[in-house]
C-alpha cells in the first residue's frame, strides 16, 4: 500500500504555515505528556465505548486502550508534520485479533475508528476553544489539519486492519470455534439452551458442578516482543496446571482479549464441590501455580448451567475486587473469600463510611494501628479465641490478649456487642488496602 499524498501546506489560508506549526508543535508538546496522554486516551475510549458497550468488556477495553494510546502518539507525532508518515502500531492489530476472537463481526472494527474520528475532532475542537490564539483563523486552520490527518489516517488503518480481522477469523474463528464461542455467550447471557446439544458444542458437559476463573496478564500480551499466539498458550498452560491442582476435570477454557481467558473445570464429586467453595480452599491450591506476570480469579463452584454461568460471574467479580487492590500481592484469589468486601464495595463511598464508622480508633495508617487491626480481624475469624489468632499470628496467646484490651479500650466498646461489622470493616480494609482508611 502506498502512503497517501502528503497535505499542501500551500493550501493552507492565513494565518502563516509557521505560525500553525508553532501552535501545533507546543499543544504537542503538552499533550505527549504521560498524564495528559492518560486523560486523551480515556476521553476518545470512553465516548467508543458509550457508543459500542460490546467493548464494556475489561479485556476488551484493556486492548482497545492500548490501541487507542498506541495510535495517539504516532498521530500527535505527525500533527506539526508537512508529510504524512503512515505506520500502524501492533497494538492496533492485536485490538483487530481481539475483535475476531470474540466472534464480533468486522462492522464493529470499523465502527470504532469511525466514532473515534468523531471523538477525536470533538475533543480537539474543545482543546482549540480553551487555547485560543490572538492569530485571526488559527483555528479553522488547525481543525483543517487535523481533520485531513485523522481522516487519511482512519482510511489506511480500516484497510489494513480489515486485512488482520479477516486472517485471524480464518485463522481462530473457524465454524466450529465460532459455534462455540456463539454458545458461550448465549450460556452467559442467560438465553435459553439445550444443555445436550450446548455441551456437544463445547465438548465440555454442562450437566454437572462446574468451577469458573478467569486467568490474566499483569503485563500486556498484545506488546511488541510477545506475539499473541504466544500470549495465548502461556494462559493455556497455567490454566491446565490449575485444572490439575484443583483436582477436577479437564478445562475448558475461552480467550477473552489478547492477555486473558475464561476456563471452566467440571467438578463429578458433590463432597469435593463443598470443600472447594470453603473461602481460601481454592487459594491454597492453587497459589504455588500461579507467579508473575499471570494472576487467576476463581468463582464458588456452581451446578448446571446456572452454576455454569453464575461461577463465571463470581469470577469476574473477584477479579474486580483484585484489579482494585494495586498493592495487593495475591496472585489467586477466590470469590468465597471476597464476597463480603466486593457487595460492600460496590458502593465506594458507603463501604468508606462503614471502614471510619465501625473502627474508629482503628481506621489510623501507621504500623502500630495495623498490628491491631490485623490481630482483631485473626481474632474475629478464629471465633474469638485467644490461642487460635495466637497459633496464626506467630505470637503468644497473652500478646494476644493484651491486644485485644488495649483495642478495646480504643474503640470504647465491648467487641461482642459489635463483632459482625467490624469483621466486614476489617475485610474491607484487608482486601482493599489502607486506602480505604482516608
């Protein structure tokens, strides 16, 4: 494909061809910086999104933020230019695969660049409103400019990113792929289907108590030096090694984006379905197969096709609680263990008021007031015994004690009389970070 024809600067009217360059090199300039860059690239994302909630998705959205990122700072790049320099970043292509892999059709792809163009003359014409310059027609001429590179720019990225949708559908999405990942988000979405004729799609039998998880990246998959194809059988092999660890069936597993996969485990015996939805079990399984860059959120076991499509949704809602927590070294976690945490926090500010309200005195940030915190929430989960929190916290059963007088005396209140609350406060602050505190 040959570069389109560069823009005449001849054709542009007054003011003077320096005097644009001079205005676009400094919004440039500004614009290139990482918070600024941050803020561009979650406006553009968020109007696509709003208009295309199929791409609502985290690792849909996670992709589509690289891409869109990735593309920001080659077009910035070539704004003050008088040629157009076409080449597009492997991020973009890696979106293009994640939209064929998900069994989205090609006019989705297409729809993204034309309402990001959209959103993209609306940002720079507000960005254009707040600079404005002395120079009469400095404006028109630099929404001129940048309407003539957006648009060649979004014609050479739709054919050439038409090209990868089409090869990696041929590639991945055969009919039976398809089919597949068709039954999958019908099962998710709560349609009404034939669990027999599902199952014989999926190769995977629904008709039994299944474990959900979705397994993921830390580091972006779709980078440069990491082809997706290798991405994508890292995943696969940790999450064989989870099936294995569990001790259940084999895995059925989805991608889902470029960094991350949904997987299923069947689970035949009834006793050990109990014993994997004890909160930490499935932690404690699986934890030594799971180290950087790859972290795994699991959902509580689940019978059928409800407890198919319900594990899956707890996984997602673990994973949230996770990606939540920045600080938060766990590589597994399961759904059970953060159930609490994660209803309570679905509204942020309400679960802050809880934290202060409920700990008091406790709610403080230095190391001393944690000690506390932490031999309370022990003590709260060792159904208030002094020699169990001991035994778990490497202390002496006295120590243990004489913590739990002092907290006393800080929080003013007989622990008994208020020990439920308070557990979910502690929960919170455990599960989320001393964040919460503030």
């Amino acid at each position: 494909m040959t570069d389109p024809p560069a823009p005449s600067t001849e054709s542009w009217p007054s003011p003077d061809v320096d005097q644009v360059r001079a205005w676009l090199a400094d919004y440039v300039s500004d614009a290139m910086r990482v918070q600024t860059l941050e803020r561009i690239v979650t406006r553009l994302d968020d109007v696509v999104v709003a208009r295309i909630p199929e791409l609502a998705d985290r690792d849909m959205r996670r992709d589509l933020a690289a891409s869109t990122r990735a593309q920001v700072r080659i077009v910035l790049s070539r704004l003050a230019s008088d040629t157009f320099e076409f080449s597009l970043p492997q991020e973009a292509h890696v979106f293009a695969r994640s939209v064929a892999q998900r069994g989205f059709e090609l006019r989705l792809l297409l729809r993204v660049y034309h309402v990001g163009m959209e959103a993209v003359l609306a940002y720079m014409t507000e960005v254009i409103e707040q600079r404005r310059s002395s120079t009469p027609g400095l404006e028109r001429v630099v929404l001129l400019r940048l309407f003539e590179l957006t648009t060649k720019w979004v014609s050479a990225s739709v054919e050439l990113l038409t090209d990868t949708y089409m090869q990696e559908r041929e590639h991945t999405l055969r009919a039976a792929l398809n089919r597949r990942t068709e039954t999958v988000r019908a099962l998710l979405a709560g349609d009404e289907v034939d669990a027999g004729q599902a199952s014989t799609r999926l190769g995977y039998r629904l008709r039994q108590q299944h474990v959900a998880f979705v397994l993921w990246t830390d580091e972006l998959g779709a980078a440069p030096h990491r082809p997706n194809a290798e991405a994508t059988g890292s995943l696969e092999r940790v999450a064989v090694e989870l099936s294995s660890a569990l001790g259940s069936g084999p895995v059925f597993i989805v991608p889902s984006g470029a960094s991350a996969l949904w997987a299923w485990v069947g689970v035949e015996d009834a006793e050990h379905g109990i014993e994997l939805g004890v909160p930490g079990q499935v932690e404690r399984r699986t934890a030594a197969y799971v180290e950087a860059p790859f972290r795994v959120a699991f959902g509580a076991p689940g019978e059928g096709v409800s407890g198919f499509r319900q594990s899956h949704r707890e996984a997602v809602a673990a994973r949230q609680v996770v990606e939540r927590s920045p600080g938060n070294s766990r590589r597994a976690v399961g759904y059970p263990t953060v159930e609490i945490p994660y209803l309570v926090g679905v509204d942020d500010e309400a679960m802050r008021g809880l934290v202060r309200r409920e700990l008091g005195a406790l709610a403080g940030r230095d190391a001393n007031t944690a000690r506390l915190r932490e031999t309370l929430r022990v003590y709260l989960r060792s159904r208030h015994s002094p020699e169990a929190a001991a035994k778990e916290l490497g202390v002496h059963k006295n120590t243990v004690r004489y913590r739990m007088q002092r907290i006393e005396q800080l929080m003013g209140f007989p622990i008994e009389t208020r020990s439920m609350p308070v557990q979910v406060a502690l929960d919170c602050v455990a599960v989320y970070g001393a964040d919460i505190l503030s």
